[in-house]
C-alpha cells in the first residue's frame, strides 16, 4: 500500500496530534538554514560563532544588525504548501474536538502565519527582542531597528528573543512539550534532522506510549527506524497529501 494511504489510515482516527518540525519545513519558503552557504551577511560571518551570549556581549551590535537582517529576511518569505496544510489539519481536529499542536525548531512563526494556533516554539522567535535588564519581551520593535544594539527603557539592551548556543531552552516551552507528548494519540517528525535535543528526542519519548509515530524528512534520520512509517521526500509535498488522504479529498 502507498505509505502515504498507509500513514493516513493509522492517523484517521487519532484526537490529540503532536507534529515536531524543523528547519527542512520552512527551508521550502526560502528560509536558510544554518548548514547552507548563503549571501550578503550570512557569507561574511559564521552563524554559529554570532548565536551566542558571548558573541552578544562582545560585539553587539553587529549581532544585533545580523538578526535584525533575518528578521527582515524572513518576513518575505511565505507560509509553503506544508505550513499551510498543518493549519488545514488543526483547524479540522479542533473543530471535532480533538487537540493539534505544534513544536518547532524554527524562529521564523510561518506556522502561525500559516494559521496554526497551538504553537511551542522551542527555539523562540527572531520577532521578539528581550531586555538584557528586565528580561521584557517585545514584538513591537521597529523594523530595521533604528540603532545597533537598540538600548532598551531600563538602561540595557534589546537582544533577539532566540535561544542561542549554550543556553536552555525556555522552561514554558519545555514543561508544555512534555505535556503534550505524554497525552498524544499520535507524533509526526517533519523536516527535522533528528540530531538536536531535546526535540530530537521527542518521537521516541511519545513512542515509549506506543502512539503512532510517522516521520516526513528528505533524508533518512535517527528516527527513521523507530516510527510506524518514515517518507522521504519534500515536505511541501508529502504533507498536503497525508491531510487529503486523511480527510478523504485525495
């Protein structure tokens, strides 16, 4: 049978979905990632050496200007075939009573945009800049920023509301993805590498409960061998097709 009529068969009568995506669901809207050469500033600085606390205190304001360029970046880009599909899901589920959320690796809220309204996002969120003083969050901040490093009304500075290396990911976020794995009928992997914990941990977490666990990535992952049905290919493709097939229009 096709694993895509096969995967949708097992997820047909599922009420609380858990779905974990990662950077290969938005790289499909244009959004780079971390591991691909990219222009402008992404080709003049190392990524991993700019998302750290040492790097904000070193030179802050030319971290503060490459985030802000990403910001800008990926407001562009627009929710793809796969984002929008979920949205289709969650609204479905939610309107018979069921539970759909999503937790994800990505800063960049195409999901939301894309119309989900149960999102964790694991990492944060390149759209919210936080106090260094008060740890105040805003989504409001002007777009460019006015100056780099923007200071902040306590006498600190604005600093990207993302989860940089070496640092924990948020406790809220956390406490509500463990609480959603340990009440789900069902965990999807899509577009994630399955290399990065604690997300990539996840599946096997809702596994242990014997739940239905399907993987959509392009290539093969650590999971690949633990989930009821992995499908390797593009996930602006293969996810819009799962939800046809579940709701019986493809």
């Amino acid at each position: 049978m096709d694993p895509i009529r096969r995967a949708a068969e097992m997820l047909r009568g599922v009420h609380r979905v858990v779905v974990v995506t990662g950077a290969g669901v938005s790289a499909e809207s244009g959004v780079p990632t971390f591991r691909e050469g990219q222009s402008g500033i992404w080709d003049r600085h190392d990524v991993r050496r700019l998302a750290t606390p040492e790097a904000f205190r070193r030179h802050p304001g030319l971290v503060s200007r490459w985030y802000d360029e990403r910001r800008r970046d990926v407001l562009l880009c627009q929710p793809n075939p796969a984002h929008r599909a979920l949205a289709t899901w969650e609204h479905r589920l939610r309107s018979a009573g069921g539970q759909f959320t999503v937790l994800t690796q990505n800063v960049d809220r195409l999901h939301q945009r894309a119309g989900n309204g149960d999102v964790v996002e694991l990492h944060g969120s390149l759209h919210t800049w936080r106090c260094t003083v008060t740890g105040r969050e805003r989504r409001d901040l002007p777009l460019p920023l006015p100056q780099y490093p923007m200071p902040s009304e306590a006498g600190g500075l604005y600093r990207p509301g993302v989860v940089w290396f070496g640092e924990d990911l948020p406790e809220p976020a956390m406490r509500r993805s463990f609480q959603t794995l340990a009440a789900c009928d069902a965990v999807l992997s899509i577009g994630t590498s399955a290399l990065v914990y604690p997300a990539a941990g996840f599946v096997e977490l809702a596994q242990s409960r014997s739940v239905v666990a399907i993987e959509i990535n392009l290539e093969p992952t650590p999971v690949s061998e633990l989930v009821d049905i992995s499908m390797l290919g593009r996930a602006g493709e293969l996810v819009p097709r799962l939800v046809e097939a579940i709701y019986g229009a493809g």
